[in-house]
C-alpha cells in the first residue's frame, strides 16, 4: 500500500484504519538474514516480492564508532579510549575463544554489553563509574 501510494504520488494512504501521510521522500527497505544452512527455517524471498525491491550491498558495521557513539551520549567521559577497548575485547574472544556457533561476539552482543554498563552509569555515583560498571558487566553479562 505504501509503495503504490509513494508511485502514485498520493498525499495519505490507510493504514490499519488510520489515515497516516506519505512522505514521498521515503524509502522501504527489507533486510534478510540470507537462506541458508546457518539460518534453519528461513527461505528465500518469494519472486513476486523480488521483483519490488532492488539488492543493496552491505558493508562491516564499524563497531567502534557505534560504540563511541552510544558511549558518550550516555555520559561516558572517556568514551573513545572505552569503546576501543570494548571492541578489542569482542574482536580477541572471538578469534581465541570456542568457535561454537550459540557464542556471538557481534553487534547485537556488543549493544547489549553497552546497554548494561549505560544502566550501571546512571545508577552508580561519578566516583565509582569505572570500578562498578566493570564489575556489574562482568556479573551480568
């Protein structure tokens, strides 16, 4: 519906009831983990979808400005010497440690180590931000 009322160059379109306004600026996009032998019960999209949407390349993420990032919107005074840090540490487990596929070094791990220490900055008092948040992410996580 979005896709015909962007074509059609409509000013709204219906949306569950709801007349919702078209930014004909917008863009869809669908992202898939890729069919596979690692991806159990995932398949390929359907032809008739296919042919709506025209493939992307991808690129490495680049973790250590992502969590540079998040680091100093949360506060965090030596945000950049942190994230280095914390994306050496992910990078090195994930060459030395198992290879087991249910062990993830990626983003969404690294998101959720930083989402830990973020909540631990705000719960803690300035003095004590370094040695709780080491500690409470090594418990937690």
């Amino acid at each position: 519906m979005i896709l015909v009322a962007i074509k059609e160059k409509k000013d709204t379109v219906c949306l569950l009831g709801n007349d919702v306004k078209v930014n004909v600026n917008a863009g869809i996009f669908v992202t898939l983990n890729p069919a596979g032998r690692d991806y159990k019960g995932r398949s390929e999209l359907p032809a008739n979808l296919k042919a709506l949407f025209r493939p992307i390349a991808m690129s490495q993420p680049d973790n250590v400005c992502i969590v540079d990032a998040t680091l100093l919107a949360e506060g965090f005074n030596e945000a950049k010497t942190l994230s280095q840090k914390l994306v050496l540490t992910f990078c090195k487990s994930q060459q030395l440690l198992s290879k087991q596929r249910h062990y993830d070094w990626g983003l969404r791990s690294l998101k959720a180590v930083l989402r830990t220490a973020c909540k631990i900055l705000t719960s803690t008092a300035p003095s004590e931000h370094a040695k709780s948040t080491i500690s409470k992410v090594r418990v937690e996580t």
